[in-house]
C-alpha cells in the first residue's frame, strides 16, 4: 500500500499486486501479472495550470475522487514455447546439416494485456457568473444509471458518428445547471468508465546459429492479432452537441517483420 502527501494535494494509492514467473521447463516460459488498485485524489498536477478551478477553493474535500488514471484491475501475462524440433528435442533429435537448421530453433510467443476502463466526468457546464468567476463549474448529476440503457458495441455506427446508437452516457441524468448557481457532480465516478484495453500480440522466431560467434534471427510479429478495436474520445461536455457520444474507434491488426544477424 502505498500514501502520497503534499502542500497542494492528496492522493491515496491502494495497491495489490500478485505476479508470477514459470521458469523454463521443456521449452516453456511464462510470467504474469495482477494489479488491484485505487488511486483517490483532489487535484490531478502539483502544477496549478494543469488543474480546473475547485468548486470551493477552501474546502477541497468537495474535489476528492478517484483520478482520472484510476485503473482498478490491470493483467499481463506473457508466454513462449521453444518448439520441440530440431537436435537435442523430442522430435529429430538425431538431425543435422540443413535440416536441424529448417525445423529446428523456432519459438512461439503470445502477450495479453487486459486493463479496466478510467472514470469518467463531466464539465462544460456554464459559469454561474458572466463576469468575475474564477472557480470551476460542473453539470447537474441526478441518480440513476449513468450508462445509456441502449449502448451495445456491437450496434456501433461506423458511418454516422452521431448516430443514437452510439450513444454512451445517460444523457438524460447530467444537465447544466445554469447561471446563478453551482453544479452537484462529483469530479469523477467510478460507475461509468471509459473503455478499458483488451490486446492480445502473438510472435513467431527462429535463431540460426552458423557457429559460436555467428547467429541469425528471424522473427514476425502479430499486433492486435485478433484486430481488437478499441472505442474512445467519449464526449463528456455537457453544452457539446454531440455530448455522451462515442467519437473515436481505433486499432487494428499489425504485422511487423525483422531479422538481426549477430557477430
């Protein structure tokens, strides 16, 4: 567990971490790794400019939430298999020549890497006064599911950003509260994130060793290799048009191919 203090701000980090490693054991490695976390916090930069005013600069109790890179459950696990070809393996043990070197020295590996989505909040609400207000403002939050009830990522529109369909956030719950009078939203709320990450990468090697003091080594990698796409850019400013809106789609699969010759 780790607490972090200063003059300016408080942050509260809560961590739990297990990982484990699986030394080599007839071609096989592996490691993984589990972070369970909280990151609370009333101010995001010891850097005043990189902050939005407070509602109430002497009580910035009313500004602890989580920060906006809480991430609660992050996993990584990475694997490779030396297949078992070539001299000195289960399978042509006995080979040589320029058979050991076509099916022998070739390993497969696979990452994954799977992290929880950032807490979202909301701003863009109007300054309760036209003139002279140097605080910060939020929207209106009422309860209720914060989450649009039709949201399906599999219904995405592609074509019209816009489109209903699209729609991520409750809408109807966050309003600006107008001139006058100062907004009741949170900085953030850990019941609607944003989208978390899911990427698996595969690879494929193969050494070739000429001698003691010369080898080769070949190798492709597959990013994204299930060409994962991943949604962002949701539009959390209340008086935006297309506010509570999917905006972004990214990624897509990858190939990469390298060889190195050591000497």
């Amino acid at each position: 567990f780790f607490f972090f203090f200063n003059d300016t701000a408080t942050t509260e980090i809560y961590t739990l971490s297990l990982h484990d490693a699986l030394p080599i054991s007839k071609g096989v490695s592996m490691y993984a790794n589990y972070v369970w976390s909280k990151t609370l916090s009333n101010i995001e930069s010891s850097f005043e400019g990189e902050n939005s005013g407070p509602l109430d600069y002497y009580n910035l109790r009313l500004e602890k939430t989580p920060a906006s890179y809480d991430i609660p459950h992050m996993f990584k696990a990475y694997a490779q298999y030396d297949l078992p070809f070539g001299k000195g393996k289960a399978f042509g043990s006995n080979v040589s020549g320029w058979v050991n070197g076509l099916i022998g020295g070739w390993s497969i590996s696979g990452i994954v890497n799977y992290f929880s989505g950032a807490p979202l909040g909301f701003g863009g609400a109007t300054a309760p006064l036209a003139n002279g207000w140097n605080g910060g403002q939020r929207p209106d939050v009422a309860p209720g599911n914060l989450k649009a009830s039709t949201w399906d990522r599999n219904n995405f529109n592609f074509a019209q950003i816009t489109a209903p369909e699209n729609t991520y956030i409750n809408k109807s719950l966050v309003t600006d509260p107008g001139t006058l009078r100062l907004g009741n939203s949170a900085m953030r709320y850990t019941s609607i994130r944003g989208f978390g990450t899911v990427m698996e990468d595969a690879g494929i090697l193969k050494n070739i060793r000429f001698n003691e003091r010369m080898r080769a080594q070949i190798r492709a990698e597959l990013l994204n290799i299930f060409n994962r796409h991943q949604f962002s850019g949701i539009q959390t400013s209340v008086t935006n048009p297309q506010f509570g809106q999917v905006t972004n789609v990214t990624g897509n699969r990858s190939v990469q191919l390298g060889a190195r010759f050591e000497f």
